[in-house]
C-alpha cells in the first residue's frame, strides 16, 4: 500500500507539483528518502522522526521509503518536512489516506513537532487550487496563503493540530487574509527646497514608469528626491499585487499580513553583487532586480557600481524579465522595474560647481561618468542635472505641491493609460512598443518638424527616438491632452539634452 500526499518544488516563480509517496513494506527497520532531494530534505528523517516522537507516535519497525515524485526534479527546502510527516501518517493509517490525498502542504518541522513558517506559501495556493487541493501550511503563513482565496488554506500551530483535524477530532478554521493598510508615508515632496526641474521630472518618471538619472553635486537633493518617489507613486492593482508578491514569497520578504499594494522600493549599496542585483546563489534565488517588480530599483552613486553589475541591466530593462542561468539552475524572473540612479558629476563631486574649482577639469567627470556605458545612458528616458542649492533656499518655507497633490496627477495620468492598454499587454507609457507606440504617441506636423530637427542635430539613436516619444505621451497625459503636440516633444527632448557632464 502507497500513501500519497502532494508538495511543490520552485522553479523561478513557478511551483511545480511534487507528489510524496510513501510505502512501508517488510524488511529491516529504515527511513529512506528518495527523488533527489537536497541537504535539508535528506535531514527530514531526522525532523520527522523526533517530530512524531513528540507526539508519542513510532514509526513502524519496517522498511518506510518516501518518494519525491517527479523523481528528476531537484527537491530544494525544508518545507518539505510536513509532506512528508503526512504520507507517513497516513501510510500508518493514523489519517484518512483519501484526506492526505486531497492535501498540498508545505511547512518546517521542529523536533517538539511546531511547525516552522518557510517561503513560498503564496505559489503554493495557487498551484493547490490548480489541483482542487485544500493547502495545509504552517500558521503563520495561513494569512499570506488565503490571498488566493480560490482554494481553503488551514494553518496549524503543530503536527498534533493537523493530526486532530484531519481526523475530524477537531477541525481547524480556514485561514483569513491579513489585513493591508497602504504605509503612512512621512516623507514629502514639500521637503526638497528648490529643484523644481527634478520636482517634474520625478512626476513625469511616475506617471509613465520611466528611467531617471540624476546627477548633481553632493547635497543637492539626489537621494532625497529618490526617497519621495514611494509618496507619489500609485498602489499596486490586485494584478502587480499578486504578481509582486509570489517573488517576495519566495525570498521569505513578506509579512504575516500578506501581500502588500505599496509599490517596492528597492535600493542596494554599490558594492552589491552579481548575484545579488541579477538572482543567483543557492536555488538561482531572485535579485534586486526582481524583487523591484512593478516597484522601483535606485542605484545610488550608479558609476561606483562594478562595470559587468551595470551592463547586466540592460537586457531586463528591455524585455522586462531576466533569466538566471547556472550549472545547475536556470529561473526566469520577471524584472519590469523603474530604473531611477543617481550619480556625481565627477569623484570628488564638485565639477560644475564654480565656487570649488576641480583640478582636474574637464578629465575628472569623463573619466567617473564613462564608467557608465553608452547603451545603458541610452535606456535612461530622463537625464537631469541638479545644480547645488544655495543656502539661501535652505531657509525659505515649505513651497510648491505636496506628495499627495502629486500622486493625484500621477494617478490620474496612469488611469488613462490603464484604460488605453487594456488587453494590449501595456501597462504604462515606458513599455509601449511596435504599433501602439504609433498609434498613441504620433506626433502633429509641428511636433515631427522640431523631433526631426532634433534627431538630426543631436544623434538621437532610434531608442532615444522612441523614448523620447513615450516621454512626451506621458507629459501629455498629465495635461490632459488626446495628442501629442510642439510643446510635449519640446520638454521631452530637454530631458535628453543637457549641458556639461552629460554631454
């Protein structure tokens, strides 16, 4: 007699089916695991068996094989542990074999037998109710789970809770979703005295997800521009929620509450690596890049950043998705991320600033901001340069608009795009291509007279072309405007083309 119960293996953000089989058959006592499992699922024997000891329950003095179904599938995790301890259980007829059956679970056993909370629970659902499964997890992952609310989820706070409910002794409740409250930002616009051109700039990049790169002198208000972009950005739709979401379950970055609507803001140190940016390591994990899905990814003194780091950006960016490629792994993520950096003009920072004169003129800022490649400036839709804030301005009131009158015309702009790219596969201005790009964003005669000048004169490649076009749809939507018109593509270029170090 087999038991069956089910589990999944991840695969990027898929989960794929695992069916655990167990069979008890005559012949010196063992515990064998079998499937090609990894570190951690080999030490289950070990887990479980202290597990059910716990309980008061011994396995049988026989031979017990557990299979990990497909067998050629890597099995990577300690979740694993409570699928097992139920194919066990119910090849000792402690449970219902048609219960442990109709079952996926996933969940870390402790040696008392509590069950330990693991990543993954969200994937999980939805592949349990792909099967028509019910999903038995640990507790404290029940409120993330019951997100998919197409299939039951019961939490148990140990092995003995799920033994009694499947048995009908005492059944556990469903698990609810957690409650979601979008973050009481503290940060607002208001703060940053002057840079009224980076103001809109930032507004423009919000409003149609576009790239953004920043550069000034140290203390002009680069970083702290970057910090209030989450103010002004609109929540996730159940769709990004969901989508986001699955990634941070698998990088264990949720909360017990479950998902989340606030947008990602992702922002890792210069001396990052591959592997932490792109996705790798143990299981081809998710990077930074991923894991700012439908969010933003700030790289802060972008030129500090390893050459190879940087010019792995640029096929995601492109394609929205990357794929991690290792000896023995290969995930494909999605990584659909607003790009925003920021940089000095120079090392020591203070190139254009007339009152700190740099030695090493014009070579300094050459030589810092030619780390950064052609290609990828070429994917930045706006480039602006922050001149110093005099300190007279430090003294000045609280001026211009707030986050919030901002984040109204973001969500504005973003309503009409939402309602212009559905069912077209778009979701913002930034990722329009081929014919929808020419048919939303074709300028008048007065606009294509002063783009072609412009191309012209300036050498704009046929993606600074099109990126220029994409800005200049989302300055138009901010206006309310059907068209694009002279004046959209003419603030459109002024962020392509600027003076000095960007030159």
């Amino acid at each position: 007699m087999v038991a069956r119960t089910f589990s999944v293996a991840f695969e990027g953000i898929e989960a794929r089916t695992v069916e655990v089989q167990c069979a008890i058959a005559p012949g010196l006592p063992s515990f064998t695991i079998v499937g090609l499992p990894d570190k951690a699922v080999s030490e289950a024997r070990e887990r479980v068996r202290a597990a059910l000891a716990a309980m008061q329950i011994a396995l049988p003095s026989k031979k017990l094989v557990i299979n990990l179904s497909p067998a050629d599938l890597p099995k990577i995790g300690s979740h694993f542990d409570l699928p097992i301890a139920l194919a066990i259980l119910a090849a000792t007829g402690l449970i219902p074999e048609s219960k442990a059956a109709e079952t996926l679970s996933l969940g870390e056993l402790a040696l008392d037998g509590s069950l330990v909370p693991v990543n993954g629970a969200l994937p999980a659902a939805l592949k349990a109710a792909e099967l028509n499964c019910v999903l038995a997890c640990p507790e404290a992952c029940g409120s993330e789970a019951a997100w998919v609310g197409a299939t039951p989820v019961y939490g148990a706070k140990n092995l003995a809770q799920l033994l009694r409910h499947f048995t009908g002794d005492r059944p556990l409740h469903e698990a609810h979703p957690g409650e979601i409250s979008l973050p009481a930002h503290q940060k607002d616009l208001r703060d940053v005295k002057g840079q009224e051109k980076a103001k809109r700039a930032l507004e423009i990049a919000a409003a149609g997800g576009h790239h953004l790169f920043m550069v000034g002198t140290p203390g002009s208000g680069k970083s702290m521009l970057a910090a209030r972009l989450p103010t002004i950005l609109p929540p996730l739709s159940a769709q990004e929620a969901l989508e986001t979401s699955i990634i941070h379950s698998l990088a264990g970055l949720l909360d017990e509450g479950g998902i989340s609507r606030a947008r990602p803001f992702r922002e890792p140190h210069h001396t990052a690596s591959m592997a932490a940016i792109v996705g790798g390591g143990r299981g081809a994990q998710p990077g930074e890049i991923s894991l700012s899905h439908n969010g933003v990814l700030f790289l802060d003194e972008l030129p500090e950043f390893p050459r190879p780091v940087l010019e792995t950006l640029r096929q995601p960016i492109e394609t929205g998705e990357v794929m991690v490629a290792r000896a023995n792994a290969h995930m494909r993520y999605p990584a659909r991320f607003m790009l925003v950096a920021a940089a000095n003009p120079c090392k020591c920072g203070y190139l254009p600033d007339p009152a700190r004169a740099c030695a090493k003129v014009p070579l300094c800022g050459e030589d810092y901001l030619g780390r950064i490649s052609g290609p990828l400036m070429d994917r930045f839709d706006l480039r602006i340069e922050m001149p110093p804030v005099q300190f007279q301005d430090l003294d000045l009131p609280q001026s211009g608009d707030s986050s919030a009158t901002v984040a109204a015309r973001v969500a504005q702009a973003r309503a009409l795009q939402s309602e212009r790219y559905d069912g077209s596969g778009f979701r913002t201005n930034a990722q329009i291509e081929g014919k929808m790009l020419e048919d939303v964003a074709a300028p008048d005669a007065e606009g294509r007279e002063i783009l072609a000048k412009a191309a012209e004169r300036l050498g704009l490649s046929a993606r600074g072309y099109h990126r220029v076009l994409r800005v200049a749809r989302t300055i138009a939507d901010l206006d309310g405007e059907e068209h694009i018109r002279r004046p959209h593509l003419a603030e459109a270029l002024s962020y392509r083309v600027v003076s000095g170090v960007l030159n």
